[in-house]
C-alpha cells in the first residue's frame, strides 16, 4: 500500500518522500516493539530483533503489494497465519524447532 502511492506520486514528489519515509520507518516501529517485549520479559533476549523486523517487513511489504493487486482476504490471511508460524523459529533458542501450531 505504500508502495501504491508512491508510484501514483511524480518522482521527486513530497508525496513519493513521504510514503518513502513511511517505509523506511516501518521496520524502525517493529524493532522497537521488539526491544519493549525484550525489556518486559515476553521476548527473549538473544532473539535477533533486526532479522525478525526486517522479515515481518518484508511480509507486510508483500501482502500490502498482493492486496492492491486484488488477492482474496482469505488468501491474504491465510499469508500471514504462515508467516506466524516463523515466529518460533524466530524468536526461539538457536537450532530450536519450531513448535508446530494447531489449525482450528
């Protein structure tokens, strides 16, 4: 989606900057929530906070570019229901299987 109004912007545009720096800031925003989850004891510590924002980036990047081009919601959610099963993988002691999730 912030791709969208950037190529809808003349280049060079205050618009283009803005939903350039929207992007930019994004991963900023994640790391930061990390950080905070680290320091409330919900995240541990050796957890690789710049991977895990830039990856989870990189999926809201995706699904914003697949919505504007008009996929299913469902297919949409089912994404990111996929990219939640990263998170243990993510997030957990290095070499650790994830734990797989129940599929209700």
């Amino acid at each position: 989606m912030l791709s969208a109004g950037a190529r809808c912007a003349p280049s060079g545009s205050t618009a283009e900057a803005h939903v350039a720096a929207l992007r930019k800031q994004l991963p900023v925003t994640i790391s930061a929530r990390l950080r905070r989850a680290v320091t409330d004891g919900d995240l541990n510590a050796s957890a690789d906070i710049s991977l895990i924002a830039a990856y989870y980036t990189t999926v809201l990047d995706g699904l914003a570019q697949r919505a504007a081009d008009g996929e299913s919601r469902q297919t949409l959610l089912k994404v990111a229901e996929h990219a939640m099963d990263a998170w243990p993988g993510l997030t957990g002691p290095a070499g650790a299987a994830p734990a797989p999730r129940s599929r209700a």
